[in-house]
C-alpha cells in the first residue's frame, strides 16, 4: 500500500514539474519589460556604457529607440556623446509623454534615455507605461547633483530599477574614485543656493571623490 502511494505521489509531481509549465512561466517573464538603471557623477562614463549597450543590441538585431532631452545639446542635439568621443544618434525629446509616441511608431524592443535626470516628475509615469507593455528600458543620468543631493527623479528610478549599473570616475583632486560632481564657477566651489541646472562646458564641472567635495553647506 505504501509503496502505492509513494508511485502515486511520484507521478504527481512529474505531472506539476513538466517541462512545458516552466516553458510557458518563462515565456510570461519575457513579455515584463525591465529597467535598468546607469548612475553615478559626472565623467564616470555612463554615456560610454548606454553606447556600449545599444551597440550590442544592434548587433542582436533588436529595434532601439535612444532619446535624450533637448535641454543636453553640450555636444550636438541628436546624439548621445561620451566624454572620449564616440556618438550614437538620438531623438532630441522635450516632454516625456512624446516618448510614449516614438516607443509606439517604432514598434522598439528596447528603449535608451540618456541624461533621464533632466526630465520632469512625468518620466516615471512614461517609464512604468512602457515597461508595462514589455519593453526593455535602460536609462542614463546623474544620481547626484552639484550639491550632492539626489537628483530629480533618480531616486525613485532607482527604487524601481531591476538593474542598477553605478559607476564611479577618478576624483581629480586626489585620484581616489570619485562619487561626487564639482561644479566650480570662475574656479571657485559653487554655493548651495545656486540654480541646480546649468549644462555647461567640462571645465564647469570636475570628479570629486566624498572627502574633496566642497560645499558650502549641507543639504541633510
Ligand atoms: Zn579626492
């Protein structure tokens, strides 16, 4: 009788463990889009590595969308430029519902938003819709800004990210890695009160490692 059972048992969770369930559970995941998330302070490379993942799901035959905000035209309007010169072009965007257009005309599998800390608050909405629809998202921005505080609506993309890439540059300075963004005017720390955006040449701005970050006061 035991020995009945046991088969019984036995069989039953073959049944449950097929392989075409677990087929069918992964094929579901696959249609959830994913963000992940590129951070970190001013010349760390996040341009660098959204470039070296577009590239590479160009490669893999996959639609990519790049888009960056009008507001970022240090380097030219339609691309998005790394600090060591490689460019890939990009829709300039003003509005973050204007994304939800594209993403649909283009039919993309993947979605690439650089600079995304220049976007207003709506950007998480647009985000959560597209990921909604199963597109794969990977952002890019500045999780800090001049002040050291977090920037924009970075920190609630990075709550929600599925991935988070951050990255640090060389603090010039001392050489240690940097995690912080100088923003210096006329060669001079800026103050506090200061306007937050002010997209500007690269000697506006300097790596800072935590201990040679200057402010002239908290935020926290
Ligand atoms: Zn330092």
């Amino acid at each position: 009788m035991k020995q009945i059972l046991f088969s019984l048992l036995f069989i039953s969770c073959i049944t449950l463990c097929k392989p075409a369930h677990r087929v069918q559970i992964m094929h579901e995941k696959c249609d959830i889009g994913q963000l992940t998330v590129i951070c970190g302070p001013m010349f760390a490379g996040k341009s660098e590595e959204l470039i070296r993942v577009i590239r590479r799901a160009q490669y893999a035959q996959k639609i990519v969308l790049v888009v960056k905000h009008e507001f970022d035209d240090r380097t030219s309007a339609t691309d998005v430029a790394s600090h060591n010169g490689n460019t890939i072009t990009a829709h300039p965007v003003t509005d973050a519902e204007d994304i939800i257009r594209l993403a649909h005309e283009s039919d993309c599998d993947i979605l690439c938003i650089d600079e995304v800390q220049f976007f207003s608050d709506n950007i998480v909405a647009v985000i959560c819709k597209l990921l909604d629809e199963g597109i794969e998202i990977i952002v890019s921005g500045l999780d800090q800004d001049f002040r050291a505080m977090p920037f924009g609506q970075m920190p609630t993309l990075l709550a929600l990210a599925d991935e988070v890439i951050k990255l640090t540059a060389i603090c010039t300075a001392c050489g240690q890695q940097a995690q912080k963004s100088q923003r210096l005017i006329n060669g001079e720390p800026a103050k506090f009160d200061d306007p937050i955006l002010l997209v500007g040449a690269q000697e506006s701005y300097q790596a800072r490692c935590r201990n040679c970050f200057y402010i002239d006061k908290k935020g926290y």
